[in-house]
C-alpha cells in the first residue's frame, strides 16, 4: 500500500515537471506534505529513451549566507543520475522543533509560580500609607506646580532614540568578516539553520537560489574591498557623532532640569512653603573653613578639612577655569602680569539665582549683569591690594568669596598667586619664596585635593608647578591634572603625541587621579562664559586629538573637569570629616581640663566677652565723673588754677606794684598789669587746667583699683581708650571768651564786704607768701651752702663759689641794714663797694655773681616785710572801709589778693559748670565712640587684651563652635547620603 501510494506521487511529480514547458513557475511539489517531499523515489518509469547522465552541482544555502560551498556526491540510478541527501540533519532539525513545547510548559509554570510569589511577598509587605508624613509637601504638590505631561511631550520619542543608535547591522558586518571569530557551537546552530533552509529551498527552481548565492557573494566582495582601517575610522566617527548627539541631549536634560530647579528654589524664596529650609551642605562646610580661617590658636587643624586648592604657573589659566567652574567672569584680568595676590576661597553652591557675596559683607552681586560683574572684579582687587602689607608683593591672608547658581557643582576651591620663576622690578625680594611657602602651607593637607593647572602652550619642560605638585604628593592619591589652552597646543605642538602624553601622565614627572584637557577661551578677556563653552565644544568636536584616540571624550571640556573634581573633593570630604571631628573634639578636651586647672574661679570668656564686660565697665566710670561733688571739682580746679598762675600773680603783678611809693600807683600798676594778664593769658590757661583736671579725674576713674573685683587683664585697654578719648576730645571754643568776661568783672571788684573775707584774704596772701619764701630760703641755701649747724651734725662742708657767694650774702645784708627802704636793684656804685670790701678780704667776686645774689636775699628781705605787713592789717577792715582815710596804714595789698582769689572761685565755678553740664558729656561721647571702634578693629582688640588667659579662652570657644558645626554637617551629610 504504502508503494503503490508513493509511485503514484511520483507519477504526479513527473507529469507536472514534464508539462511545464520550459516556464519558470512554482513547483506544485511544495504545497505537499514535508514526508511526501523527504522519501525516496524508488520508482522511476520506463522510457525507450535514455536521459543523457544529469550532472547538477547544488550550493547550499542559508540565512546567515556565509557558509562554504559544498559539492553533492551524485548516485548512479537505473535511468540516469541522482544526487544523494543528507537526511539526518532533517531528522535532527524536527526533533529540535519538539523543544518549542517544552519552552512553552516552562513559561506558564514559571508564569504561575511568579504571580504566586509576588502575591505573597504583596502580603508580607508593611502598608507605607502611615509613613507619608517623611515625605516633604511639596512633593505630593509636584503635579500641581509641575506640568509632567508638558515634560513628557518634550522628551524625544523612542524613534527618534531609535536613530540615534548606531547601525549595529553595519558593525556585526564588519565583525563577520574576522575569520574564526565564532566558537565551534556557533557552527554547529549555523549549519542546522542552513540545513533547514535548504530543505525549504529544494522544490524551487535551482536559478533562485543560485542568484541569492551570487548577491551574497557580490556583497562580501565589496566589503572586502575596503580595508579595515577605513572602517575603524568610519566607527569611531559614527561613534563620535553618536556621543556628541547624546551630550546635547544631556545638556537640553539638564537644562530643563536646572529650570525646574530654579522654579522650586524661587518658590520656597518666596515662602510658598512654610517650612524653614536649612543650609545646604556645602555653606555648612564653607562656614566651618571660615571660622578655621580666624583660628589664631597653636593648633595646627584648620589644614586638615578637605578644599580644592588651585594651583599653576603664573598665566597658565588658573583663573580661567575657575571662572569656567563657577560660571561667570569674577575674577580680575591682566595680561601677563601678577593678578592673584592672595588667596581666594571660592564656595560654589546651588541657588536660585546666579549671585555672589564675600563672607563679611551683605551686598550681592548679581553676576548675570555686567554692572555687578565689574563691581565685584574691582572689589576683588581692592581687597587683594589693601590684605598686601607695605613692602609685600603677596598676601597670606585670605578672602572668602561665595557664588552660588543653578546647576553649580557644590566645592570649596582656593585660587593661589601663581608660582613665578624670577622676581621681577617692582616685586618684594622675596616674593618667590613667599608664593612657593603659601602654596606648600595649602598643599601639606593631607586631605586638600590639587588642582594643578599645566598651560599646554607652552613646553613641559618650563613647568614650575609639577615638581612642587610631584613633592607634595609624590603618589599622586589627590592631584587632578589640568592642561590648558589645548587649542593653542594643537596648532603650535609640532608632535601631538606629546599631548597624549601629557594626557596619559608619561611626560611629567608627578602623578595624578585624572587628567583633563580643557580650552577656557581665545585669550580674550571680553568673552563671555557661553561663547567659550560653544567654542571649546566646537573645537573637541573638530580636534584631531579626540578623532585620533589621543584624547578621551570623558577627558576634555571643563563640564566633566568640574564633575570630577566635586566627586573627588565630596570623596575626600566623607571619608576625613569624622576623623577631623574627633580631632577637635579631643582639642576640645584638652582646652578645657587646662581652663579648670588654671582659672577654677573664673568664667570662660573669650577676646570679644572681655571686650564687652570691660566696655561696661568703662562706661559705667565714665558716668561716675558725673557723681563727683561740685565742692570737690572747685576745690580742685581753684587749687590748680593758682598754683599755675601764681607765679605769674607774683614775680609779674605784686612785687612791680610794690615797689611803688603810693597807694594810688600801686592801685594803677595793678589795675594795669591785670588787665592784660586777662585778655592774654587767664582764660587760655583756665581752660587748659579744667581740661586737665578732667583727664586727671578720669584717669583716677580708669585706674583705681576696686579690691577683689579690679581685672588687671583690662588695664592696656582702658589706657588706650583714655588715651584716644582724650586726643579726640577738643574743649568749647567758647568757653574762653565766656570766660574772659567773667574773670574781669571778678577782678574789677574791689568790694570786702565784710570782715570774714577780710580774713580770708590775708590768710590766702600770708599761705602765699610764706610758701614764697620758704622757696627763696631754700635757694638761697643751696647758693651758700649749710650753716654751722649742719656742717656739724651732718659731717657736711662748704665748697669755694658756697663760701665766696656766704660772704657775698653777708655784705648785701649790712647794706639793707644801713637802708631798710632800700629799692629792689643794686645800684653800680653799690656794686662796686661790695666788691672792694669782698677783695680786701681776699675774696675776688664777679659782678654778676653779687647781682644774683641781691636778687635773692632782697626777695627774702620783701616777703618777710609783706608777712609782718599782713599782721599790721589784720586790724584794718574799719580802716578799709572808711577808704583808709586819717590812716597811715594802708592795705591796698591785702584787697589785691582778695580780687585774686574771688577770680578763682568764680572762675573755678565756672569752669565747673562747663565740666558737668557739657564737657563730661561730651567725653563719654568720645569715649563710646573709641569703644565702637575698638570693637570693630580685630587687630586692636588682639592687641590691648592678650595674655595665655584671653587666649585659651579664644581657643576654647573656637573649638566648641567648629565642633559644633562639624557634627551638625556630618549630621546632615548622613542624611543626604
């Protein structure tokens, strides 16, 4: 049965061969069934005719078109030739399609099996309803505020991604092309494939698959026509274009995503959202290395917090890219001359809005406006010039500076004076060695990463900073290299191998964590910050360098230089800061065991807190010159008042008048001389003794100790504050010709009104002669030496000129003997007889040495006469006030002093008043002012309170704060992590 079927498929299949007539059409044998194809054909009919033998060379084919061609073994049959097929690969290729049955029980049991788990790991899950609150409101409010469809619209659709992909049916072309690429497994699935279509192929005609076997062969043809290093250009190439495609998209992300940004911080600026925002994590830090900036202690920890310290050659563009880090032009500009002169601390944080502000100021500087640019740069340079001491051409001290923006990578970064190799006219001698010490005192942090700066226009070998970069770190754990103006060196560089290897870190003796090549401008200082991104992007874009492979594309552009530097300085930041808290807080303990060993008694009061109690202090002596009774500012000022013009009063006023023969001149040579005593000089020096007597007053105030409670630690500073208050203070102009009129009205009264000031007249002339004459007694003793009774107990003796002026003394004594009304000058006919009485004796005398000597002993001679004078006129007041008529006694000198001392008292009363009602005042307006000043100068306040006391103190309260900042940022360091 089964032959008899099979002949008659035979039959069919040789009538419907027979028939077609030379037509090319589908053969009907492929629409039966696969076995009926496969069998064997046992039965050929008979024909008188003999086929001439078939020679028929078949080539497989396949999908993946690239098997070799292999030749059919022909078989001799009974009416001619027929090829002899190969059906175990047919069998093996049904059996494998057996194994779509197994896949297909596989996925639905897996499928269960998936649903099930899922089901019970749903049910073991918590309900996150309760914990909605930890999320912030203005999350769940995103969708209002936020249009994400919009968003969803702008991002490009899976096409276009689609297209930017490369052709990877180009590239697997190219790979097939390798021979022996593929492992013997590939092999084996490839020719089961190739057997398969082959099998679908035979019952067509042998000219369809023999065309698809020359396209095939025709393709390979022309592949191999171009050589590989043609494709490897065109790869990298499409490969290039395909990361720049997908950088602008980055770029067009991240400025969306920067806007979005910029809308949420405006919002919570404008106090949408009610909750308080707290500081974000790199103005913690940056406030931290401020406060270390300050830390004047011994302790050497302020170098040991993570900050990017920038440094290079002079005008290898270390300015520039930090302006590319941060994002506007903010820095100072010169072309070829020194412009960093100190260091600047730049903080770079996220904000709102584009704005920069130095720590102790509150203007912002908006840097999207070229006003406020051109204000900062000039402020910069002024802050550079005014830190650089007289004599210096650099600066240690430094300027902090904080910008912030949206899309700027969070970093604190130190811009330092550029290393010089000479010391040029118009710099300090030692401005070489001041530079390298300041960039040796930021780069021996251990934890500081260093951005060295190498200018790629210039040749390596003139590179100052790698060696100074290669010794303080040698291993290269945390420098980042940068090489500038990259333009410049391709164009100049004659080998641009040798920028690769720059690049690759082969040329320079240092090591480092990265390097990058970065182009920051065409030299230009005008150009803004978007024109050198677009022309930086263009030239890497166009650079041989980067289509060459000497460049990397994560290498280049100042985008990927920032990322990697806020990467590495976070990295360095997280793994040191615990460390360096426990550092301070061993400091902390340090500090304080040695405060309660030293001052147990006594609070913890830093320069500022002392500053504060001391100025209280201050203030509250100033006010208690107000308390001073107005009885003992007269007595003081009356006091001094006379002993200043007494003299004066004296020698110019009384002892002229006396010498007159009558009252009534007496009465005009003293009305005279006291006039102009008062227009000239009285009130002048009435005023110098109040201002005197005010700073005398308060400097008893300042320095008097008050018992257990006197600090002497305050001493220097209430010496400068008095010392400034007083310079400042200047008296009423006024109160001179005020003053003037007083005193002659006071002078012109001539008036006792009754005999308790009569008395009080003729004591103040008798204390002042009395003391008068002591003062002559003792000159004229120390002009004669001691009398006999001092030569004998004191063992003491005369020298020659004492002797020789004695005996002088003792001839001009007989003279006032002889004449008692004898006139206050010697006459020469008087001189010249003293000094022949002294040369008989044997004594030879100068003229002028007997001059001197009258002058004294007449002194001595009046006063007396004026004392035993005030006795006769303690009885005069009836007699004065009938005018002294039928009198012979006259004491018109008695009324002179009386006019005197009324014109103290009114004058010291006066002056009084000025001093309480104005002048006091005024100096404790003075001496606020001097305390404000103080307060603001840091430097003076150093200075004026020091000591191992205010200093530990200072020390300890830093400590406490920069450890309180430090565990407050790792705080929240760990929860942003």
């Amino acid at each position: 049965m089964w032959r008899t079927r099979s002949a008659a498929a035979c039959v069919i299949c040789r009538s419907l061969a027979n028939s077609s007539n030379g037509i090319k059409r589908k053969s009907p044998l492929q629409n039966l069934h696969l076995v009926s194809r496969s069998v064997h054909h046992p039965y050929y009919p008979s024909s008188k005719f003999q086929r001439p033998p078939l020679r028929i060379s078949v080539q497989l084919f396949s999908s993946l078109n690239r098997l070799p061609i292999r030749k059919t073994k022909l078989l001799y049959v009974k009416y001619g030739f027929q090829s002899q097929r190969n059906f175990w690969l047919a069998r093996l290729a049904s059996r494998l399609l057996k194994l779509r049955y197994l896949i297909l029980g596989s996925a639905v049991g897996g499928g269960y099996t998936a649903k099930k788990t899922y089901d019970q790991w749903k049910d073991m899950m918590p309900d996150l309803d309760e914990y909605k609150w930890i999320v912030p409101d203005f999350i769940w409010e995103l969708d209002e505020h936020i249009d994400f469809d919009k968003l969803i619209k702008a991002l490009p659709d899976a096409d276009d991604l689609a297209k930017l992909l490369p052709d990877f049916d180009k590239i697997g072309e190219s790979f097939t092309s390798l021979k022996g690429f593929f492992s013997p497994g590939y092999n084996l699935v490839s020719e089961v494939t190739g057997a398969s279509d082959l099998l679908l192929l035979l019952g067509s005609p042998g000219e369809t698959a023999f065309r698809a076997t020359d396209q095939g062969y025709e393709n390979d043809k022309q592949y191999k026509k171009v050589s590989d290093k043609e494709k490897i250009d065109q790869l990298q190439e499409e490969l290039l274009r395909t990361q720049l495609k997908y950088q602008r998209m980055l770029e067009r992300l991240e400025k969306e995503n920067k806007e979005l940004r910029k809308l949420v911080l405006q919002r919570d600026d404008k106090g949408i959202h009610q909750r308080k925002l707290k500081k974000s994590l790199i103005d913690m830090y940056s406030e931290v290395l401020d406060i270390l900036s300050d830390y004047d202690a011994s302790y050497n920890t302020q170098d040991h917090l993570p900050r990017v310290v920038v440094v290079g050659d002079q005008s290898a563009g270390k300015t520039s890219v930090l302006e590319m880090i941060a994002q506007a032009r903010i820095f100072p500009r010169g072309s070829g001359e020194m412009m960093t002169r100190s260091p600047v601390k730049v903080t770079l944080s996220e904000g709102p809005h584009h704005v920069a502000l130095f720590k102790d100021s509150s203007r912002e500087f908006d840097l999207s406006k070229e006003e406020d640019l051109a204000a900062l740069r000039n402020e910069i340079e002024i802050r550079m010039r005014n830190s650089v001491k007289e004599g210096c051409t650099v600066s240690t001290e430094t300027i902090s500076l904080s910008v912030k923006g949206p899309g700027l990578q969070r970093m604190v970064l130190v811009d330092l004076p550029g290393v010089i190799s000479t010391v040029t006219s118009g710099m300090a001698p030692d401005t070489k060695e001041t530079i390298f010490s300041i960039s040796k005192a930021y780069m021996q942090n251990p934890n500081a990463i260093i951005l060295c700066i190498q200018d790629g226009s210039v040749d390596a070998e003139r590179s100052i900073v790698t060696d100074l970069v290669s010794q303080m770190d040698p291993q290269g754990k945390r420098t980042i290299f940068v090489l500038t103006k990259v333009d410049l060196a391709e164009k100049n560089v004659a080998s641009p191998s040798r920028i690769q290897q720059i690049i690759e870190g082969k040329l320079f003796p240092m090591k480092a964590l990265g390097y990058f090549a970065v182009v920051t401008g065409k030299g230009n200082s005008s150009e803004s910050i978007d024109s050198i991104k677009e022309y930086e992007e263009e030239f890497f874009q166009n650079s041989k360098l980067l289509k060459t492979c000497m460049l990397k594309a994560h290498q280049v552009t100042t985008k990927n230089l920032s990322l990697a530097v806020s990467d590495c300085f976070w990295k360095m930041v997280r793994e040191s800061v615990e460390q360096q808290a426990d550092a301070f807080k061993a400091t902390r303990f340090n500090l304080e065991t040695e405060w309660k060993n030293n001052y147990p008694r006594l609070r913890e009061l830093d320069r500022n807190e002392l500053f504060e109690k001391a100025k209280n202090e201050i203030l509250d002596e100033v006010i208690s010159l107000t308390q001073v009774t107005p009885k003992h500012w007269e007595e003081i000022l009356q006091k001094t008042l006379w002993e200043r013009v007494s003299t004066h009063v004296i020698e110019n006023i009384y002892l002229p008048a006396a010498q007159t023969m009558n009252s009534g001149t007496f009465n005009t040579t003293v009305d005279i001389k006291l006039k102009q005593w008062t227009d000239k000089q009285l009130p002048n020096k009435a005023v110098e003794v109040a201002w005197e007597t005010l700073q005398e007053e308060f400097s008893r105030f300042m320095t008097e100790h008050k018992g257990k409670e006197h600090d002497d630690i305050f001493d220097k500073l209430k010496q400068a504050v008095k010392e400034e208050s007083i310079k400042r203070h200047k008296w009423n102009e006024r109160a001179e010709d005020s003053l003037r009129v007083i005193q002659h009205n006071a002078l012109e009264d001539r008036s006792i009104s009754d005999k308790q000031q009569w008395d009080a007249a003729i004591h103040f002339m008798e204390e002042t002669l009395q003391s008068r004459l002591k003062d002559t007694e003792c000159v004229i003793e120390d002009m004669v030496g001691p009398d006999w009774k001092k030569r004998w107990l004191y063992w003491v003796g005369r020298t020659k000129e004492q002797n020789i002026r004695n005996e002088t003394k003792n001839e001009l004594e007989k003279l006032i003997k002889c004449n008692e009304d004898h006139a206050a000058y010697l006459a020469n006919d008087e001189v010249t007889t003293v000094r022949k009485n002294l040369e008989a004796r044997g004594i030879t005398v100068d003229p002028c040495l007997i001059k001197d000597t009258w002058h004294q002993i007449y002194r001595r001679y009046f006063l007396r006469t004026a004392l035993s004078h005030c006795n006769l006129c303690r009885r005069g007041f009836y007699y004065y006030q009938r005018h002294f008529v039928d009198s012979e006694l006259e004491c018109n000198d008695i009324v002179l002093f009386w006019r005197i001392q009324r014109m103290l008292a009114i004058t010291a009363n006066t002056l009084r008043q000025q001093l309480t009602n104005t002048e006091v005042r005024r100096l404790e307006k003075n001496v606020k002012e001097v305390l404000e000043d103080f307060a603001e100068d840091n430097e003076k306040k150093v200075k004026l309170l020091t000591g191992k006391r205010v200093q530990l103190a200072e020390d300890l309260k830093k400590v406490r704060e920069i450890q309180e900042k430090l565990e407050a940022f790792i705080e929240a360091l760990h929860q942003e992590k």
